[in-house]
C-alpha cells in the first residue's frame, strides 16, 4: 500500500493506493468521517456500475453507511448541465443532507459532474473520489477541479472544491479498453519529462509490463504513488494552476494570455506561491502586518485600493500620508525579499503629485530599488468609474548594497488593451484581440536570472536599447527622472511630444478679451431665459397666461 498527502492546510487529504482494495473502501470513508452513520451516495456510470458497483456498496453498507446508488450514462457527451441536474434531482428525492458523502465512482467525467454537485448541492457536500482510470487516477482526482462542458466549450462552469480522500484500487485499470491504457499513460509521461527524471527511468524500465498489467501490485503501485506525488506537489504548491505559474522561469508577463494576467493577477492581490492575499486592507498598515510580511516575498503583483484610509493609530511608515496607494507601496517594498520583484497598479496621481511626501517615496523607489519599467494604461482600467488613468510600475530589490540600482526606466503607453478590464464604458475597436497588450510583452526588454544564492537580476534582452523603442514606447535615463523630481509618469518623458511642431497661440490679452465677450453673451442669454420661466405674481401677470374654456349648454 501507498499514501500520498495532499497539502491543503485545513482542507488536507490523502490518497491511498493498493491494489485489490476496493472492498475495503468503506472504511476508509469511515476514517474520514468519524463514527455515525451517514447518508452515502455512489454516483457512477452504467459500464463502471456492472463492474464495481456492488463491491464498493457492500463495503459502505457493511460500515454502517445508508447508500444510494445514481447511475448516469457513460460519455464525455453527459458532462453536461442535464446530467448535473438529473443528480441533484435524486439526491433531494433521497434527503441528502450538508453532512452526507457523496462517492463518484469511475473516470475523469463522473469525478468532474459528481464532484461539481458536491461542491454546489447546499453549497457544498464532503465527497470522497475513488477513481477508476489511469486518467483519473494520476491526474483528474487530485487538486479539487470538477466541472461540465457546456456547449460552447469544455469545463466552462466549475470550480475548484477539494475531496475528502482518494482511494485507488490499481486492480480496476485491467478492465480499462486500450484506446483509454494509452491516453492515460500520455499524461504520465507527461508527468515525467516536466517534473521528474527518476521517474522517468522507472517507466523506461517498467512501461512495458505496466501497459500490459503484468506488473506486480508493489509496481503498479509505486508507479500510481510516483504520479499522484507529482499531481499533489504542483496543487499543494499553487491550487488554482493560476496562469502565473511560469512567471519566475520566464519574464514578469510570461503567459498564455496576457488579459487574464490583468484580470487575475493585477486585479486582484497575488502573491507568488500564495493563493490567497495576504497584503489585504487596513491589517497591511499596521505595524504587526509589516513585520511579519518583511522579507518574505519572491513576486509581488498587486491592484491596491485607491483612496485616503484610516490607518492603524500606532502604525509607523517612513513617509505618513493618508493615501492607501501610498502607504501599501512602502509595506510592499518592504515585503520583498533581496532580489525580489513587484508589479503594483498605481494611480498616476502618485507619480507626479507635487506632495512632498509622494515625492519621497518615488524617489525611495527610483534611489533605493531597480525600476524597470511604466506600463501606462487607459483611463479607468483598475480605477473604475472615477476614470483616473493607472499606470503598472515594475520595480526589484537589488540583493545587496553592490547590485545595481534605477539607471534607465522604459516607458510603454497601452492605448487599448483590447478587453474592457475596468467597470468604465469604453470604446473598444479591438475588443477580441489582446490590443497594445501583446505587442508590450513582445517588446518587453528584460528577462530574468535567477542567482544561486536567490533572488534574481533583471538582465537585458540586447544591448541595443533603441530595439525596444517606438510610438508607444520609450527611455528615461535616471538623470532625467531626477530633473523631473522622480516623475514616473510615461508621458513626461515621451520623445514624439517633444518633437511635434509648435502650435502657435494668441497673445493672452486677446484671449482675455475673447473670454469676457463670451461671458457677457452667456449673461445676456441668461437673462432672456429667465424673462420666459418667470412665474407671474400678480393678477395683472396672470392676464393671457390662462385661457378658460367656456361651457355651454347641452
């Protein structure tokens, strides 16, 4: 036999393996539900149901457990709403209550529909998955993804909802069809070449006798153990596979599709190797908060609130300024780690506000840390309703007092970014692309290297810096930052600005003169107006206003 934890924190479960071991299924369940009977249901497929139904519901039974048995059609076709439905429409029927299990029994689609009911039915049911296929075993029953198709995509409504145990039995794969031995093994070697090398050399020496389940029940379950460890290491470490999970191996904006980046990772705070956010609200801004937070992160991308707070009354910063932007920049850099990296939304207002206070603090960060870049967005992407242009500042903390600090900065101005990430109404030519988006990624000019001793450096993609300039996008050098008082602002700094002709404007005393013949057309327009909304006030102002229409008779 073999266990696997799954580290979840307070949602940790384990995945068992032994071959022959479904009879012993119901206690198992028992262990993770404690003593009390309980209302079980096994949902399966019609095939899987004629195989392994009855042993795995004699076990429940001969625990004490009430089963109920739902039998759905066998099919990717059934991962559907429909078949969700038909579900939760027994399990009513049958009184399923918030403390009853539910056991999916079978491959990826009935783990994914029945595990999508245990996560929804009375928001959210304990269930246990004893998976039946190589696909299900090694990969679909770990991490808590359960989802159906709907019929313009495939696990387009779903959520994340981790089960309470995996069991396997590696016995029930010799009933698998060859068509399904081989896509299973596809995603094991997959496994493989990504994550592990030993592995590797365990199926280059074993793979033969695995496919044809020749192996013995110490192999088979080493090779189910060897996959699920791979599975629970990359969940445990990050839940949700969020879409950053090659941010530190590739550039700050490494993904498949750079909107949801913005969406899912600016636009809410997440923290590399944390799901969930630490740097919240006003527990930030006080002095515990930054204590405890101080050196810890590797990757910082965060949308802080925007606006004046109340912070903590002892809370002690470097610059005090009722400003949350401004007092969550100085709690995040000082969270980062030596070598460490951030992307923070600021409202632009921060960047060349002639407060003192401001003032300081973008120079800390232009002086003291590696700015590297200022991507300026349209108005109201993360600022909503109010409209205010934001800008996302890329900036690192040099490993020591030897690493390089700001020399130059590159400016980026996105113009569209092709998706209506704010709450603000805004023209969209290019909505189904990704907008200046893509291109800004293309053109980003660093990558990193990461040091032996940690951290990383922000190294150049070619020492050609006119590469990574045009229309949209330019330098400042660290002297020209200095002359502007730390202005990070990326229009402060754009060249085709500077080189644009010179429009030629009237003298101020005929502007003046202009202005006070429009002011005293507007009075006199004024005036007029109010002469015809005057309400009479007297009996001989009311004469003609009022006509009265005379009765005759019939």
């Amino acid at each position: 036999m073999q266990k696997v934890a799954v580290d979840f924190g307070d949602r940790s479960y384990d995945i068992v393996i032994e071959g022959g071991s479904l009879s012993r299924v119901g206690s198992f369940v028992r262990s993770c539900f404690g003593e009390g009977s309980l209302k079980t249901a096994i949902v399966t497929t019609e095939k899987v149901a004629g195989l392994y139904m009855d042993t795995a519901l004699n076990s429940l039974s001969n625990e004490g457990f009430d089963v109920i048995t739902i039998v759905v059609p066998d099919g990717e076709e059934y991962k559907t709403l429909a078949t969700y439905e038909s579900i939760v429409t027994e399990l009513i029927k049958a009184r399923f209550e918030r403390k009853s299990v539910m056991i999916p029994l079978g491959g990826g689609v009935i783990g994914d529909v029945a595990g999508f009911v245990a996560g929804t039915l009375m928001r959210g049911v304990p269930f246990v998955q004893i998976p039946t296929t190589i696909v299900a075993q090694v990969d679909s029953s770990i991490g808590g993804k359960v989802a159906v198709d709907h019929p313009l995509g495939k696990n387009l409504i779903g959520s994340f909802y981790q089960p309470r145990g995996v069991w396997i039995d590696t016995h029930v794969l010799t009933t698998l069809e060859y068509r399904e031995v081989v896509c299973g093994m596809a995603e094991v070697v997959k496994h493989a070449v990504i994550r592990d090398r030993g592995f590797f050399e365990f199926l280059e020496n074993n793979l033969d006798s695995i496919m044809k389940f020749e192996a013995s029940d110490d192999t088979m379950e080493r090779f189910i153990a060897w996959n699920c460890r791979i599975k629970a290491a990359v969940v445990s470490a990050d839940e949700k596979e969020r879409l950053i999970r090659r941010l530190k191996e590739e550039h700050l904006f490494g993904v498949e599709h750079s909107p949801l980046v913005f969406k899912l990772a600016l636009m809410n705070m997440v923290l590399h190797k944390d799901g969930s956010s630490l740097l919240q609200n006003d527990d930030s801004l006080s002095n515990k908060a930054q204590d405890v937070h101080k050196n810890k992160y590797d990757v910082i991308l965060a949308n802080p609130p925007f606006g004046p707070t109340k912070q903590e009354r002892m809370a002690q910063f470097e610059y005090h300024i009722k400003l949350y932007e401004a007092l969550f920049i100085q709690h995040m850099m000082n969270s980062l780690k030596p070598g460490g990296r951030a992307a923070v939304v600021l409202k632009e207002g921060l960047l060349f506000d002639s407060k003192k206070m401001l003032r300081k603090i973008c120079r800390k960060m232009v002086e003291q840390f590696e700015v590297l870049g200022v991507l300026s967005l349209p108005n109201g992407v993360f600022n909503p309703y109010s409209g205010a242009k934001t800008s996302v500042v890329v900036f690192r903390r040099p490993l020591g007092r030897d690493d390089v600090r700001t020399s130059k900065v590159w400016f980026y101005q996105v113009e569209s970014d092709g998706r209506d990430l704010g709450a603000t109404r805004r023209p969209l030519p290019d909505f189904k692309t990704d907008g200046d988006l893509e291109h800004m990624i293309s053109l980003w000019p660093y990558t990193w290297r990461h040091e032996k001793d940690g951290g990383v450096r922000a190294i150049l993609k070619a020492d050609d810096l006119k590469q990574f300039e045009g229309e949209r996008s330019w330098w400042a050098t660290i002297e020209d930052i200095r002359k502007t008082d730390y202005n990070l602002t990326a229009g402060r700094y754009c060249p085709h600005e500077a080189e644009a002709e010179a429009v030629e404007h009237e003298k101020p005393e005929v502007l003046i003169n202009q202005l006070l013949d429009l002011e005293e057309e507007i009075n006199t327009d004024l005036r007029d107006l109010l002469t015809l909304v005057t309400v009479p006030t007297s009996v001989e102002g009311l004469k003609g206003s009022v006509r009265f229409r005379t009765s005759t008779a019939e």
